[in-house]
C-alpha cells in the first residue's frame, strides 16, 4: 500500500490505544448502541477497525453500525466506496444519510440567495459571504451532525448512543483542547427515550499511528492520498483546505464540474471560497473563457464592495441585539450611497436606498417589527 507520507518501521505507540471514558465504558458494558462516522478517509477508518476491535475485546454485545453523511457533489466520488469497503470488512451495516433538501452546493447557493435577500430588504448592514468558515461550520454542524444523530435517534430507540468519531488532538488547536467524550444533546429524545454522547476514541493518536496502523492491518488508503497527493479527505474543495489540498483536488477529472460550479458561485458572489484565497486561481485552465472573464469582473467587485462597506461608522456595525441606534440623516445618506454601490459592485438589487426610507426601517427593526440579522 502507497501514502503521501513517508513511515517508519511499524512500532507500538502509547498513543494507538482506543480513548474512553467511565461513561463510555458504563454505556457499552449496558449495551449502548455503536455508531462510528465514516467520511472515507484514513482516520474514520483507523477509528472503525480500532474500536470495533476494542469492543469486541470488551465484549460488548450492543448494536453496531457505520454512518456516512453524503455531501453529494463535493464529495470525492470514491469516498462512498471506500466508506463500504470498510463496511464489508468489518461485517456492518453502513447507513447512508443524506441532507433532504439539496447537497452542500445548494445549501451554498440558497445561503447566497437568503442573504441577497436579506441586504436587499435591510435586513443586515453587510453582504454576507455564501460559504461556510472555520467559525462558521454549518457544513459540519447541519449537513453532518444533525442528521446523524437524527437517523440514529429513529434507528436506536431506547438506547444510549455512542456516536465515534475520528477526531485527533494533532490536527487542529481546537481539536487539541477536545474532550475524549460528552454528551450530544442531538442524540437525546425523549419520545424515542435515547440519549447519548460523542466519543473521541482516536484523539492522541498521530498521523505517524494512523498510517502505521492502516500498514498493519493492510487497509488500502483512499485514492485521494494515494493518486491524487491530498493530506485528508472530506470535501473535495473544502473552506478548509491548504492550498496543496486544493490543488490536489484539481488533479483528478471527475472534480472538475463541482469546481466550476463553485467557482461560479465565487464569481456570482464576489466572496472568494476562501478569506485569502479564490478557489478560481487553483485550476484557471479548467475554467471556460466565459468564466474566467466573470471571476475577473467578480474580484474588481469585491474591492468595491470592500471598500464601501469599509465606510460603514463602527457603531452601525452589526454587534448582538443589531440595530441598537437609528442613524441620523447623515450617516442615513452615507448609508444609501454604499447600498448602492455595492449593488452595483455585486450586481443585485436593493431596496432602501433614500435616507427616509433607511431612518423608517431602523425604526422597524428597532421595534422588533420585522427580525434583524447581520
């Protein structure tokens, strides 16, 4: 087996040991219900065979499945293979969930167009961006989490739920500060009468363990690594991703029309897919020449839009509670004078561009009228 990392020999590591907590080892001892999130990657699948290993040590006679939550077009096409490779090997069930109402990319457009919506109506200060950010991971949170624990709450009734995930302290400051386990309140309900907690069983392991341990126990990596030279697999283009991801995405073929379609949204938008990084400069020979003129024009819109919006007074600036002052004729006409501009800049259309109408709406959303956003 091939990776994108270079391995020692195969040691023991203190850090390969499966985590738990009393209130893990509570949970399965009474028979709590197993279900390990699997994305395709290499470290959901070291928590699948590791755990599953564990709990068959502890004797644990529990019902246990796999869960993928697919993205749809962003995700790499060979993820779901791999997800059921692993499945099969392990002799589970692998559950399938799916968000009802559209995949990743429609919930990026229809974000893009309730935010239009809302600047046209006033009902925020400043355009907000389509895509989701690293403090703002409604990718992870609606699209993975929620519906999870939704189909395990109707799958598991009457059980306490464990749901594995493979998260490791390694991988991020924030994942660093993690709790081996803690209660998920999505996993509660009382109709079903479940309950259950997020359980962190590979969190000190390293990058060094995790391909160490797939060369054990010769699981074949998924192609993202091994062909294309990604360090993860999730989201083929993700808000997230290096730079060297993202490129990495770019080599392979079948990416190709999910990247034109985001880069079209960065264009309609004007919100490069990253802060700093346009997801249009990864791959331009993949773009039509149509597209590559609308990025362009999109990037003199976003300086624009910038730089207008720049001139917003602090405390009109969205802050909690938003808005807690009507501005005064002035900063009313300064107001209309960005509206437009940035209307222009983006290419949408707005309401609320006379100073009266501006000061009148303040009033309402003040009153409580109508709801605020930012």
């Amino acid at each position: 087996m091939t990776h994108p990392f270079p391995l020692f020999e195969p040691i023991w590591s203190p850090s390969r040991e499966v985590l738990v907590t009393p209130e893990i080892t509570s949970a399965l001892e009474a028979g709590a219900a197993v279900a390990i999130g699997v994305s395709g990657g290499k470290d959901s699948a070291v928590t699948a065979l590791a755990t599953t290993d564990y709990l068959e040590d502890l004797g644990h006679r529990g019902p246990r499945v796999l869960i993928h939550s697919d993205l749809g077009r962003v995700e790499w096409r060979q993820s779901l293979p791999a997800c059921q490779r692993l499945a099969d090997r392990l002799g589970l069930e692998l559950i399938v969930v799916r968000r009802e109402t559209g995949d990743l990319l429609d919930r990026w457009r229809s974000r893009w167009e309730n935010n239009v919506r809302r600047y046209a109506e006033l009902s925020c200060v400043k355009l907000i961006l389509p895509w989701s950010t690293a403090s703002m991971r409604f990718c992870t949170s609606e699209l993975k989490t929620s519906i999870i624990c939704r189909a395990l709450v109707q799958r598991f009734a009457g059980h306490t739920i464990l749901s594995a995930i493979g998260i490791r302290r390694q991988e991020s400051p924030n994942r660093a500060k993690a709790p081996v386990a803690k209660p998920q309140p999505k996993l509660a309900s009382v109709s079903r009468r479940t309950q259950g907690l997020d359980w962190h069983p590979i969190l000190d392991w390293t990058a060094h363990d995790v391909f160490g341990y797939l060369e054990e126990r010769n699981f074949a990596l998924h192609e993202a690594y091994t062909v294309y030279g990604s360090s993860r697999v999730s989201c083929c283009f993700c808000v997230l991703s290096s730079q060297r991801d993202l490129a990495a995405a770019t080599r392979c073929a079948e990416n190709q029309a999910v990247y034109r379609d985001l880069v079209g949204l960065e264009a309609a938008s004007t919100f490069p897919f990253q802060q700093t990084h346009w997801l249009a400069d990864v791959a331009p020979h993949w773009l039509t020449e149509e597209l590559r003129q609308a990025v362009i024009v999109a990037k003199a819109g976003t300086r624009r839009r910038e730089a207008a919006e720049a001139k917003i007074p602090q405390h009109l600036l969205y802050t909690e509670g938003w808005p807690r002052t009507i501005p005064t004729p002035a900063e009313a006409s300064l107001l209309c004078d960005i509206r437009r501009e940035v209307a222009s800049a983006v290419g949408i259309q707005v309401g609320y561009t006379e100073p009266l109408e501006v000061i009148r709406r303040y009033e309402e959303l003040l009153r409580g009228d109508v709801r605020a956003g930012a």
